[in-house]
C-alpha cells in the first residue's frame, strides 16, 4: 500500500513539475522578440522623460498617438506593421522635438517597456537593438 502511495505521489509530482514547465515557457516564444524586465524598468523611465508628454503615461496617447491598447494593435491588424517597423520609425523621428536624440539602449528599453504594455512579457534574454530592428513579429495585443 505504501508503494502504490509513494509511485502516486511521485508521478503527481512529476505531472506538477511538468505542468509548471509548460506554463512559466517563454510567453514570447515563437514570435522572435525577447526583453528583460530589466529593459522594462529602464524603458519605463526613459519612456516618462522621453515620451509619456506625448503618448500619455499610460501610452493613451495625447498629442500623439497611442501605444498600447486596441488603437495601437490596429497597426497589426489593418496597416500590417511589425516590432521592426514601429522600432525603425521611432529610431529615426522620436522624440518628436530631438528626433533620433536618444541612444541605442535608451530606445530598445522604451520599446522593451512598450511590448510589456501590449501583452509581451520579459524573459530571460534581453532585447537587441538589432534584433528590435529586424523583428518581424506582429504588433499585438495579447
């Protein structure tokens, strides 16, 4: 009796453990952008002295557009604009008063922070200014 209540414990166990991989898995996988919460946190900041006068701290937009929400996901679905596409506009023409002011890590948190806005979560790997550029993942909101 102590046996079968030893082998049910243990494949419970093993089940839980195999459930708990599945679920903490890259939430971003497959869609080829990565970000680290520390980009995230460093975008937030970046983002609020760089941006939020325009696009609203919560990326409502303002006196620019928005950057999150079903408004911003409409890039995806309607105009077909990807990470890569949103990333290079913003390289070359934000801020709007200094455009193309900013570094290349000051602009990969921003867009770290904006994603983990849409849905997308940190990881493990961090964001690439390379990377961030030739993405071809969808805008989304997840």
């Amino acid at each position: 009796m102590n046996d079968r209540r030893s082998t049910f414990a243990l494949v419970a166990a093993a089940s839980l453990l195999a459930c708990f991989a599945f679920v903490s898995r890259d939430v971003n996988a497959g869609n080829g952008v990565s970000l680290s919460a520390a980009q995230v946190s460093s975008g937030s900041k970046a983002f609020a002295q760089n941006c939020a006068s325009c696009h609203g701290a919560a990326l409502e937009g303002g006196a620019g557009p928005p950057l999150s929400g079903a408004n911003f996901k409409t890039l995806s679905s309607k105009v077909h604009a990807t990470v890569g596409d949103i990333f290079s506009y913003m390289t070359s023409n934000m801020p709007m008063n200094a455009p193309a002011s900013l570094t290349h890590d000051q602009y990969v948190a921003i867009m770290a922070f904006i994603l983990s806005k849409n849905g997308y979560q940190p990881s493990s790997s961090a964001l690439t200014y390379s990377a961030a550029m030739q993405s071809k993942a969808p805008i989304q909101r997840k």
